[in-house]
C-alpha cells in the first residue's frame, strides 16, 4: 500500500496503531482528509447525527450548554455516538487550532461499524473513555 499523509497519521495515533494495512486503507477509503480552521464549529448540539470526525492533528472543545465539558485531539473521534444511538447531539464540538482530520458520513461511519471490527472497538473504547466511573 502507498503511504499518505492520512495513513501516517493514523498510524501514529495509539487508538488505530494495531490496525491492519486493509482496515486502514478501509477507513481512508470511507472517509475524507479535511483541514479545518481554527474557531470552527463542526457539530451542533441538538442536530441530527450526519457525520462523524477522526482527529489526527489538532485539538476541539466538546461544549453543553455553551459550557466546555471536555477537550479531544489525535486519536479522538466526535460525532459517532449520535450516529450510533440514532439521537440528536448532545454536544457540540468547535476546533481550538487548526485542525486535520477523516470525515465521514453516518453511513461510512456504520458501513465501517459493520465491516472492519477494530474500528468498532476503537469506537468503543472511545465512548468507554469518555464515560465516568462508576455504577452503572
């Protein structure tokens, strides 16, 4: 396989450094290499769920409320658990640098869910992550 920037760059992220030269091809294949400016809103809370990003270089603020609740960079992915859950957001998420990432759409997000196993478990351990601890 020949090696692109998006490649190397997920490749270098401990989230996506397991994976196979096919599941990486897989997910450059599903999503496109974007660079978005710095103070961009990507996702708006309370919006229905029609993308999803995989960080590589940069960091984002995750906001309720229009208060920050978490900050994301490389190897962090935003927007795929509305898609998942099938709600509306819960957050919104604005870029604090410039940043490059892999978009996708919902339906690249859930082809991929379905067909490369270990993006479902990096998606997972996301969400895991993300999650207090605690009782459930």
């Amino acid at each position: 396989m020949t090696d692109s920037p998006e490649r190397a760059e997920l490749t270098r992220l401990d989230r996506f450094a397991n994976l196979s030269d096919t599941e990486i091809r897989a997910l450059i294949d599903h999503g496109t290499a974007v660079t978005i400016p710095a103070n961009w809103s990507l996702i708006w809370e309370k919006t229905p769920a029609d993308k999803a990003y995989i960080i590589l270089d940069g960091q984002v603020s995750v906001r309720r409320n229009g208060q920050e609740i978490a900050r994301l960079g490389p190897g962090d992915t935003v927007g795929e658990a509305a898609i998942v859950s099938h709600k509306l957001r819960n957050a919104s998420v604005v870029s604090l640098t410039p940043l490059s990432v892999l978009h996708f759409t919902s339906e690249a997000v859930q082809e991929l869910i379905d067909t490369v196993p270990t993006f479902r478990t990096a998606l997972e351990q996301t969400t895991q992550d993300r999650l207090p601890e605690g009782p459930a």
